[in-house]
C-alpha cells in the first residue's frame, strides 16, 4: 500500500509542475517567517503507516491520474497528499534564475482587513523591492519566471498601470501591427491574440476551483478557466512570433532586458483620479478582486498603496523616466483620447509601419469609438463573463472612456484631499499631466 500512495504522489507532482499554477517556482530572497520552498521535489514519509488512517479508505479522490488531469483535481489531490504525507513539498523549480527583490508579506492585521475587502484573494498580499509594489501573495513563488522571461526582438509590449487605457492601445497597436485585419480582431478575443502576462496571480486557486465546479459538464468553459489560471510566463514563452504581451508591472519588476533586445514597449499613463474611479468600478466588477466597500474606502487603500500594482506613483514615474529611450513610446491616455487620429499616426510611425491613409485613419478611430469599442465582444471580457468570472449589477469593463468622470465619485473633501496628495507626490518629478 505504501509504494503504491508514492507512486501515486510522484504521478501528480509530475503533473502539478506543469498544471498547478498555485506551485512556487524560481527562488527568490524570503524576508517573512515562511521558509522557503526546497529547489526539487523529495517526498516525505507518510505520518502513520499509511496516512492518518489505514486501508483502501484513506486513498486520494478521483483524479483520472492517466487521463485528463485539471487545475481543480490538482487542487484536490495536493490537499490530499498535504494531510496524508508530512514532508510533500511547496515547488517545482521551472526557470532557475534568481529575483533579486526582497519579498516582504504585508502586515498580518493589514492583510486580514484587505481579505475581507478583496474577495477574490483568499490567502493574503506582499510587498516587493524598495517600491513595496503590492501583489498577491502567489507572486513571491512565481517572481522568478516573470523576472527572467526571455523577451524577444520583434516582441510588443504594453505596459501600464491598470484602467489608463490599455485594452484601447492593444487594440490600436494590434490593428497597426497587423494590416488592420479588422475580421481577426473580432472573431478571436483579444486576451488570446494579447494575453496578460500576470493575470493568472489573482486566479487564486480556491477561485479557479469555484469556476470548475460551477462550470462543470462543459468542456469549452473549463478549459477557459483553465487556461486563465496558467502561469503566464508558460503561455507567452510558448507563443509563437511576432507576440503582443499586456502587462500591469512596472519596468522594476518585467525582465531586466526588456529594452536591449529590440522589443518595442508602448507605455500609456493616466491622470490618478480617473484611474482610481475605473479601477475601484473593476474591482467590483471581477471577482479575482470582488472588492466590497464603497468608493471613499477604495481611495483609502489607493492612495497608501495598498493595491494591486502600486505604488501608482512609482508606477507612472518609472515609466516617464523611460520615456527618451529609442523602443519605447511614452502616451498620455488624455491625449489619446483628445486626437485620436494623430494617435494612429504616431503608433504606426513607432511600429514601423507605414503611413495609414486618411480613409484607414477614419476606419480605425470609427472601430475604436466608444461606442462601437464597448459593444465589441472580442474585448469587453463577455468571455469572462460566461465562465461567472464577473459580478451582475456592476458597470461594464469597459466603461466611459472618456476623462474627468472621475468627478462623479468624488465629494469635495475627498477631491481636496486627493488633489494635495497629487500635489505632494508630482513634487518629485518633471511628470505633468495634460489638462
């Protein structure tokens, strides 16, 4: 009996390296009072002879160990064997480059209030570098792969701050970068043609079971959910070229050679106050986040960083201070907005493309009006929405798309609070918005 529950653990720790996304990978400098994970799986002995208990009762649930093997059997089965055996390790190691940024937890009576304000998360929060950039606690065991994910020559990469605009620009860039073959852009759905690198992190893996089990007995939305809750470092390193990769890290946390192996990185900023607006509507929106409270609460946690990807700040500076170098093309979403025809230009200009003619420049801003953009099923997350991964009664992903409805959720003491707090933090840089 013995041999055989090892058998069984070594076949589904084979299988978690690869389907489990929850397991840690590249090591990483700990600074909480976790351990950190062994390099390399070595199965303990079992607590008693075989488990808790004995006999044919105490073996795994069903698993299909030769069949099909989803992310929510993994779960099941990693359970199992962490009650039944004292020593089944936290890793698999798939990338051995080292992150060289510290990995702090956030404070536990911090991290208990933010759980019950953000649903979606079910185990906690970290800090990382000197930025303290905020993140779900899975990322200290994946930091690794992110960090040293090979970008290649002909790659495109989005980079901004949540809610600045970027499910726009993806859209304007791929249309550029790709003769604007409108008929591809509507029928295959943009998070396939323009995955987001780091999405995965806030699929926690209580969430993607909830998803299985509610979407069981259909293939298609299981392998949707599935396939949400990849690492995505495994899905862009197995993309073919050219790729179009999204991401809401900052440049501190993407690979260090981004910008030296000939990528082009478009980064997009918006004004802080309408990024919080659109991104507080978001949280409640999906329930990776299911954020609960209202908008005054939200701000409270945005402007202390406490909140995926801050701090907004050193988020928006990095990406100003990189805005001279030759691969990268710094916009403010604001005048996007205000010339979107002079956008078109610029974009194609800086993806080497040639000119648009005037009835192609219509063609395009007539594509991503508003409108007609929030209509469109290939990006306002309706695949999302038919796995349950997004909350009935909230506003739209995509939302207003325009500047300044950040005035319908602000009252006049919130708006002079926020405003000193623009004003203290643009003390530090050259950075302004545009009017």
């Amino acid at each position: 009996m013995e041999k055989a529950l090892k058998e069984i653990c070594e076949d589904v720790l084979l299988k978690l390296r690869r389907r489990c996304e929850r397991l840690p990978s590249g090591p990483c400098r700990f600074t909480s009072s976790e351990t950190p994970p062994p390099p390399a799986p070595v199965l303990g002995g079992p607590r008693s002879q075989y488990g808790r208990g004995q006999g044919e009762k105490n073996l795994p649930p069903s698993t299909h160990i030769n069949g099909r093997f989803s992310i929510f059997e993994a779960s099941r089965l990693l359970k199992w064997l962490k009650n039944n055996y004292s020593e089944i390790p936290e890793t698999s190691t798939v990338m051995s480059s080292e992150c060289p940024l510290e990995i702090h937890d956030v404070d536990e009576e911090i991290n208990q209030q933010l759980l019950k304000d953000f649903t979606g998360e079910r185990t906690g929060f970290v800090q990382v570098g000197p930025e303290k950039w905020f993140l779900p606690r899975k990322y200290k065991y994946q930091a690794g792969n992110f960090y040293s994910l090979e970008p290649r020559p002909d790659d495109t990469w989005i980079v901004t701050y949540p809610r600045s605009g970027t499910t726009w620009t993806q859209e304007l860039v791929w249309l550029i970068a790709n003769d604007l073959d409108y008929e591809t852009a509507r029928r295959t759905p943009q998070t396939q043609r323009f995955p987001f690198l780091e999405f995965s992190l806030f699929v926690h893996d209580e969430m993607t079971a909830e998803l299985l089990k509610m979407n069981a007995g259909d293939p298609e939305k299981m392998d949707l959910v599935e396939q949400i809750s990849r690492p995505g470092y495994e899905v862009v390193n197995e993309m073919k070229s050219p790729r179009f990769i999204k991401t809401h890290f900052p440049f501190s946390l993407l690979p260090p050679n981004l910008l030296d192996v000939g990528c082009k990185v478009v980064y997009v900023a918006r004004n802080p106050k309408d990024v919080a607006v659109s991104f507080y509507h978001l949280n409640r929106l999906i329930r990776t986040q299911g954020y609960l409270g209202d908008f005054p609460r939200y701000w409270d946690y945005f402007e202390k960083n406490l909140h995926a990807w801050a701090p907004y700040w050193s988020h928006v500076i990095e990406g100003w201070e990189h805005r001279h170098h030759p691969n990268v093309l710094f916009l403010f979403y604001e005048e996007m907005n205000k010339d979107l025809p002079a956008t078109i230009q610029q974009m194609a200009e800086f993806l080497e493309q040639d000119p648009l003619d005037d009835a192609q420049v219509s063609a395009l801003t007539n594509y991503l009006d508003i409108k007609n953009f929030r209509n469109n099923s290939a990006v306002n997350f309706d695949i999302l929405r038919k796995i349950g991964l997004l909350n009935d009664g909230e506003e739209a992903f995509i939302r207003k798309g325009r500047n300044g409805s950040w005035k319908e959720e602000f009252s006049p003491e919130l708006n002079r609070r926020a405003d000193k707090w623009i004003q203290e933090n643009l003390k530090h840089t050259d950075l302004r918005f545009p009017q």
